[in-house]
C-alpha cells in the first residue's frame, strides 16, 4: 500500500488527525469457520 496511515486514516474514517497525534488505536472484530467471534486485541499504530 501506498497511502501513509494518516492519508488513510483520513479517507476511510473521514477525520483530520491533529498534529500532536503520533498513533491510531484500532479495534479489530472477525469470526471463524463457525460464525463464533474471534477475541483480538487492540492494534496500536505508531507514526511521526
């Protein structure tokens, strides 16, 4: 992928990250073979 995680976080989520921000907290939700949920943690992304 091309795009930075700002440039993303700006088209998929639609908001300006302040200067200040240096990290992106994302919550990831999936299911397995059995439509059960499947329990992951917090993805921390770090930039700048």
């Amino acid at each position: 992928m091309d795009k930075k995680v700002v440039d993303l976080a700006r088209d998929v989520a639609k908001v300006e990250l302040p200067p200040y921000r240096n990290h992106l907290d994302v919550v990831v939700a999936c299911e397995d073979e059995d439509d059960n949920d499947v329990d992951i943690p917090l993805v921390s992304i770090y930039f700048r």
